[in-house]
C-alpha cells in the first residue's frame, strides 16, 4: 500500500456559504465510506483564522505565511491504498463532496512510517 496526500487549495471552494452545512456533511460522508474501507489515514480541514508562523531552521519564528505565498492548503486527506488510481478514485469523491477540484500526491515510501503506522 502506499499513502497520497489528497488536498485543496483554500482558494478552490467557491460555493455560497448557505451550502457549507451540505458540504460538511457530504465530506463527513466521503471520510466515513474511507474509514469503513480501512483506507483513512487523516484527514482535516485547515483554519484561515489561526495565526500562522514559520520556523526556520534556527528556531526563528516568524509571522506567516509569506507574503508572496498564493495558495494556502485549505483541507486534506491522507489515504493509504494499493494504486494511484486508487488515490485518484477517493480524489474525485472528495472533489464532488468539497464542491472543488484535488490535488493527489504520493507520499515517499518510509520504513519508519510504516513501522509506526503498523502500531
């Protein structure tokens, strides 16, 4: 098996905001059917009111996001399923659900990872 990152940039939802109860809970629906399936590894939305900061590597901690920063992850998935098709299949549940397009990409294989996970 293999993990993907499914995600949405905050910008990609445009939708009247009457709709959010609806859309909530037909992505609710979708991370359910993923949880049944045994394929939900995490999944979340993203909050645009929290302050967000960055870290360098120096411990510096700096206001963010930069400037000159135009997409901003507003919500994901992590699936963890045999195939990209398989990905790509869950992506297109969740597009429906969010009302806007997914991004997929695949996680690098990671022993470590696996070996937690497997807890």
């Amino acid at each position: 098996m293999a993990r993907y990152l499914i995600s949405f940039d905050r910008g990609w939802m445009r939708f009247p905001e009457a709709d959010l109860p609806d859309v909530a809970r037909d992505a609710h629906a979708v991370a359910q059917e993923a949880i049944d399936a045994g394929v939900l590894v995490f999944t979340g939305g993203i909050g645009d009111d929290d302050p967000t900061q960055v870290v360098g590597t120096d411990g510096a901690v700096t206001d963010g996001p930069w400037p000159e920063t135009k997409e901003l992850v507003g919500g994901f998935m992590v699936v963890d399923v045999p195939t990209r098709d398989d990905a790509v299949a869950w992506a297109a549940k969740i597009a429906v659900a969010c009302r806007c397009a997914q991004e997929v990409r695949a996680f690098l294989p990671d022993p470590f990872v696996d070996e937690f996970l497997a807890r």
